[in-house]
C-alpha cells in the first residue's frame, strides 16, 4: 500500500522574494520602509544644512528663559517673569481644560439632539434637523465670533451696582458679565482632600453597582432599580465626611468692588465663547452619528421589546443604545479629536492655548520657529494618540462578542 506523504521542501533561493508570493509581501514592505528611512534622513540632513547656512542650530535652551508677557486666565501660578515652559505649560492646561469641557458637553448635546432628531413628534423632529444643519454647515471659526460677539452684549459689571442695577445676579452667586461668568469658588481647608476622595471613590461605586445591576438583568432578568441606590451613593458617603472632618470646604461668592467682581471663581468672555462653540459645533456631528447608531439597528428589536410591555424610554436604554454603540464610538472618537484640533482657533478671542502661548508669543519673542512647531506637533500628536486610546478601549468594551 502507497501512502501520501508531503513533497520536499524547496530550498530558499534570493529569486523567490520576488516570484514566490510566501515572501514577495515581505519584500514589497521591506522596499517600502527603506524608501520612507531615506527619504526621511534626505529631509532632515537638508533641514540641519540649511539651518548651518543660516547660522542657526535647534536648541531648546530659550524655554529656561523669562517668557515676558502676561496670559489672562491660567489654572496653575504664572507671571510675567516665568519661563517660556511655564508658559507652554498653562497654555497645554488650557487647551486640555477647553477640550475636556467641549468633550463633555457635545457628547450630552449630540445624544439629546440625536434622539431627538428620530422623535415621532414633528417640530421636535424639525426643530433639531434645523439645529444640525444649521451649525454643522458653518465653519467654527464663525461660530467662536458669533458666540463671542453675543457674550459681549451681556451687561458690564457696573449695571450690577447702584440703588436700582439694571442687572441682578442670578440666583444671588451668579453674574453674567461681558467679561465673563463670576460664579461661586470653592474654599479648601485642612481635611478638604479627604472629602474630594470620598467623594471619587463614591463615583466608583455608582459605576460599579450600575454595571452590576446591567449584568443581572442581562444574565438573570432582575431589573434592580438603579435611582436610588445611585442617588444614595453620590450624597450621602460624602456629606457625612463633609460633616465628620468638620466642614473643611468653604464657598467664597463673588462681590462687586469697584468697577469690577471680585472673589469667587471667574470664567472669562474667550473660554465661555470657544467651550460653547466648540461643543455645539461638534454637538451638530455627534447627534449625526447618534441618528445613524440608532437607525441601524433593526426595527424588529424595538417591536419585539414593546410587544414584551417594555415603556419606549426601557427600550431605547436597555435595547438600542447599546447596540447602537458599536456604530456610534468609532466617529465619535474622530469627533473628539476634531474638538482638540479645533482648539487652536482659540487665538481668535484671545484664549491662551498651547498654540497661542508656545505657538504664538513665545515664537516670535524667541524667533524659534522650529522648535516651538515640532513642540506643537508633538503636544497634539500625543494627546490625539491618548485619546484614540482610551476611547478604544471603551469601543472593545461595547463590541459584539460571540460566545
């Protein structure tokens, strides 16, 4: 009896990167990142000669040096006599503080207009169509000037003075300015740290018990209520703290003295401008993607769920959003980081981002055009990088798993 056996193995010839298809990808790649090496080494030996020609050299030393100009709101101390690195620093923390807050609030405009958008209700419906259009088919820019030009019109802080002001503050800690928005400022005493943990740690316990009580009507069709156990650990753990270290955090309200407010926190006229365009910009994509989320979720979902007595808001919690997420999450991320690219048109209302301070002032004090552009670069690059990241770390969680 004959049995099968396999044929021998072809000795490895240098002709077969080329005629056999087992290595001729690995050879088409390999030819393609020598290119990319070379070309690149081209650019930057040109870069460094030219630089010799001119007389110049990259250095970073110009950073340890007194930047000499004031930034008007800043979330960490700086003076005019800081460094220029201290000066990118603020400028990186404002950046990320607008990118953060327009991140937030798109996300709760863009699912709110979204759903919206798909209300049987006609004006609801209409109303929202009209909103996204609107505002997703005109550059940002305008919107920034728009929504700065507006804040403008706002009383000026005298009108809060006198006998009779013709302008009253908003619940008695809140004024609307054409300066921006003074609002009450936290205190912080000895043992406030203890509270803000307290009250972290409580966050993680809200998420923790939601996802558990998910995972239980998901597995076992217990539909534990969530409201109150979650209201239960957002307050309470940390009031009784608040209370056991002895009040340790204060509230400082505003006052008028002066022409001007003073004490309490304030929020000036160039970051409430480019927060609320930025988010409602963005928000106009957001509730785009929301829509498509939703409507590619099969209709028969929805009818199996309301023909088991589940009310509509059940099913769209419990039965289409979170199918929606996995088509929903990849744009938004794109989304995100538009918001954080968008960011550096904050120059146009005087915001002092990253690329108004190191890309702006520090580079023509210094004339280090170079330096302060490949900084820039890399700043954006790294904070893309840790975006896409993290939200793709939530895109995995929400993905369909097969059994």
């Amino acid at each position: 009896m004959s049995t099968l056996s396999d044929p021998p193995r072809e000795s490895f010839q240098l002709s077969m990167l080329l005629s056999d298809t087992r290595y001729r990808g690995y050879t088409f790649q390999f030819i393609a990142l020598i290119i990319l090496v070379a070309s690149v080494a081209y650019l930057m030996s040109n870069l460094f000669a030219n630089l010799a020609a001119a007389g110049l050299n990259i250095s970073y030393e110009f950073l340890g040096d007194p930047s000499g100009y004031d930034v008007n709101q800043t979330l960490i101390p700086y003076t005019s006599q800081s460094t220029h690195l201290t000066a990118a620093w603020v400028g990186i923390l404002n950046t990320l503080l607008v990118a953060f807050m327009a991140c937030l609030t798109a996300t709760i405009l863009g699912v709110i207009a979204g759903v919206l958008r798909l209300s049987k209700n006609w004006l609801v419906s209409k109303l929202m169509s009209v909103y996204v259009e609107a505002f997703r088919n005109v550059p940002v820019l305008i919107w920034i000037l728009i929504i700065n030009t507006l804040v403008v019109l706002l009383p000026s802080p005298r009108a809060y003075r006198g006998a009779e002001p013709e302008a009253e503050m908003l619940f008695g800690m809140f004024a609307l300015t054409n300066r921006g928005v003074y609002m009450p400022a936290p205190v912080w005493g000895s043992g406030s740290l203890v509270v803000v943990f307290t009250f972290l740690a409580s966050l993680v316990a809200i998420f923790m018990f939601r996802g558990w009580a998910t995972k239980q009507l998901y597995d076992k069709g217990q539909d534990i209520n969530k409201l109150w156990p979650t209201l239960v650990l957002f307050f309470v753990p940390t009031i009784l703290i608040y209370f056991i270290m002895g009040s340790p955090i204060g509230i400082e309200y505003p006052e008028l003295k002066g022409f001007n407010f003073q004490g309490g926190l304030e929020v000036q006229r160039p970051l409430i401008a480019l927060w609320l365009a930025l988010s409602i910009y963005t928000g106009a994509f957001i509730a785009e993607n929301v829509r498509a989320g939703i409507q590619a979720i099969s209709k028969g979902q929805t009818e199996a769920a309301a023909s088991l007595g589940l009310r509509p808001n059940r099913i769209m919690n419990l039965v289409v959003l979170p199918q929606a997420l996995r088509v929903i999450i990849p744009p938004l991320i794109s989304q995100f980081l538009n918001i954080t690219k968008n960011s550096s048109l904050a120059i146009a209302v005087g915001y002092a981002d990253i690329t108004a301070t190191l890309g702006g002032i520090t580079l023509n004090q210094t004339g280090r055009a170079i330096e302060c552009v490949l900084l820039l670069m890399l700043f954006y690059l790294i904070i893309s990088l840790g975006i896409s990241a993290i939200m793709n770390v939530y895109n995995a969680s929400v993905a369909l798993k097969e059994r």
